[in-house]
C-alpha cells in the first residue's frame, strides 16, 4: 500500500475545498432557479452559478484522482511544480467563476461591452490551462513511473 505524502494531503485538501465549493454552489443555484416573485428567489442570473458548481465538481473530481496518484509519484520524481500549479490553477478558475456568479456573467466572451468581461475571460481560462497542464504533466508522470517499476 503507498502511504500517503505531503503533496498527496495538499492535493487532496484542494479537492476537498473544490468539491465543497460545487456542493455550496449547488445550493445557491437552488435559490438562484426560483422564480422571482419567490420568497426564496435572491436575484442572480442562474447559469453562471451553474457553470460555477460544475466547473468546481469537476476540478475537485479531477484533483482527487490526481491526488491519489502524488504519493507514487513523490517516491520517484517530486512534483515540486505540480501541486502549487493545480492551487494556482484552482484558484484562478474558481475565483474567476465566483466573481462570474455573483455579476451574472459565464466568463464565456472575451469581447464583450461590459469592462470586466476580457479580464474574467483570461484568468478563467488562464486558470483552466494551469489546472490542465498540471493534471497532464500528473498523469504522464504516473504513467512514466508505472513503466520504471
């Protein structure tokens, strides 16, 4: 059994908080989906919010598998680079897809008329490309180790 590492706990504890963001997400686009004369309607556009807990289930699912794969992977080359790129990644991405939700907007458009659309275009998908060259760089890293051993 591969015990675990320190990589590994700071990888799993960026899923946790991912997939506890997707699962506070869900709830608000609960209320966001209400109709708005509704006791419980707060007045946000609903897809964002959606986008918002999606994007973040999936990361949180993709890092955990990630996650499971660190302590293999510190035992032959340390991913010294991986796991702060998948925080930054995260981070950028989920904070870009927060800051979406609460002003209505998917972060879809990098031309847009409202000011902050290009800007949240580019840390979004900045964000998704960190997150996404990491989990690469995971997975090619764990494939290379499988074959040494």
């Amino acid at each position: 059994m591969v015990h675990s590492s320190p990589s590994a706990r700071a990888t799993l504890r960026l899923a946790s908080a991912a997939l506890l963001l997707a699962a506070l997400a869900g709830a608000w686009e609960v209320f966001a989906t209400q109709a708005p004369g509704s006791a419980l309607y707060v007045g946000v556009v609903p897809g964002p919010v959606q986008a918002l807990r999606e994007t973040a289930l999936w990361l949180g699912l993709l890092i955990f598998a990630a996650g499971r794969l660190m302590p293999e992977l510190d035992a032959t080359s340390a991913p010294k680079t991986l796991v702060p790129a998948l925080h930054l990644g995260c981070v950028l991405t989920l904070g870009a897809g927060t800051y979406a939700a609460f002003t209505g907007m998917h972060g879809a458009q990098l031309f847009d008329l409202r000011p902050d659309a290009a800007p949240l275009f580019l840390v979004k998908h900045l964000g998704l490309l960190v997150v996404s060259a990491a989990l690469i760089e995971t997975a090619r890293r764990a494939l290379w180790a499988r074959r040494a051993s």
